[in-house]
C-alpha cells in the first residue's frame, strides 16, 4: 500500500466550476500535509498547506484535512484553465521537510 | 531573487558513466533538500542537508550516489556509475534556516536518462 494515495487522473472539469481532489495517507504519524502545483516541465510549486483538521481557505482554493479518516483534500473554485497542471498531494511529520509524496493528480480545465 | 536552480536541466548518458547535477539554493536557506521521481512512480525524498550537514540521508537508495554540500551553498549530486534505474528527475527544494516543515521552494529539476 502507497503512503500517501491519489487518483493520477486526469481529472477534467468546465471553466468556472469546482474542482475537488482528493489524496488518502496511510501513516498515521504525518502530521503535516501540503499541495504542490505542478506544470508540465516546471517545479513544483506550494499552494495550501494544512496543519489542524478542517477547512483552511486562501484565495479560491480550500484545504481540508480530516485525521480520523486520514484524508485530504483541496477544493478549487472558479476553476481556470490557468489551473490546468498537476497536483501534487504530500504529508510530513511536521518538524522536517522530508515529504512523502503521492503520485500527483493531473487536472484539465476546459474552457 | 533568483529561485532554486539546477544543472544541467537534462543529462543523457550511458550506463557506467559518471553524472554529477548540481543545486543552487536560495541565498541564505540553510535547509537543501534532494528528491527525484523516477518515471510512472512519485516524487521520493533522498536527502536533506541543514547547511553543510547531512542531517538526513535515508532515503539515498545506494552507495553509487554521493551529495555533498562543500562551504553550505550549493550542492552536488553524483550517481557512479550510473545504472538505466537511475533515470528520472532529481529534483532539489531548499528553505529557510529554522524551517523544518514541509514548505519548501523546489527547482525545475535535472532530468537523468541513462542509456
């Protein structure tokens, strides 16, 4: 079993409407989880991160993180095709940037 | 300010040859961090340096590969001799001094394909 599970994709959604991506994690030490962005041929790049369970909002994006269920998520409103790229879901164990990694999600936005 | 950057940005050699990538960090991050993401499998992490340190190496998969990170700046990442499993992207992210959390500032990359 992966330690931290995504689904590759890709997922496609219209402009303007939410987009809703998902990312399980198997140890229960990580304490941390991040989103990365990635495009194609780029580095990846920090969008959310999540400490505490519930809901953290910036801008259009929401992170949400439920430790019970060991299940994260990022919501992106308003959808753009300027978000077309890869997420990359990641825990940590808080005090160290030594990341596991899911295999990323890839998100196509349609005009 | 210029971000984290990698060199070469793609390397093409045989199988037994030598490759060294290196890693300019951010001016004045402490932490340098080393990951690659071998192809159809996620990004993994190889090792983390707090300035000239290895505070970290449990992920360096055997002793063919060697970093170092001379004086606390940039670092190097040799692979000898380079085996075809070794192909993939090596990635390098640094932050902040007193930063050990997840948020780090990655480069574009170093993309190894090994004949």
């Amino acid at each position: 079993q992966k330690e931290v599970e995504q689904n590759s994709g890709p997922l496609s959604v219209p402009e303007g409407a939410i987009a809703s991506l998902n990312c399980t994690y198997s140890d229960r030490g990580s304490q941390s989880f991040f989103w990365y962005r990635q495009y194609s041929g780029k580095s990846p790049e920090l969008i959310m991160f999540i400490y505490s369970n519930g809901d953290k909002e910036d801008g259009r994006f929401t992170a949400q993180l439920n430790k019970a269920s060991q299940y994260v998520s990022l919501l992106i409103r308003d959808s753009q095709p300027s978000d077309s790229a890869t997420y990359l879901c990641a825990g940590g164990a808080g005090n160290t940037g030594k990341l596991i990694f899911g295999q990323g999600t890839t998100l196509q936005v349609k005009p | 300010e210029a971000g984290v950057t990698q060199f070469p940005s793609h390397s093409v050699i045989e199988k037994g040859q030598t490759v060294t990538l290196r890693c300019d960090p951010i001016s004045g991050h402490d932490n340098l961090y080393w990951y690659r993401r071998v192809m159809g499998k996620e990004i993994k992490f190889l090792l983390h340096f707090v300035k000239e340190s290895k505070q970290d190496e449990s992920g360096m998969p055997n002793n063919r590969f060697l970093a170092e990170r001379t004086g606390g700046t940039y670092s190097t990442l040799k692979v000898q001799p380079a085996e075809l499993e070794d192909s993939g992207v090596y990635f390098c992210a640094s932050s902040p001094p007193g930063s050990y959390t997840g948020e780090l500032f990655f480069g574009e990359g170093s993309r190894l394909t090994v004949l």
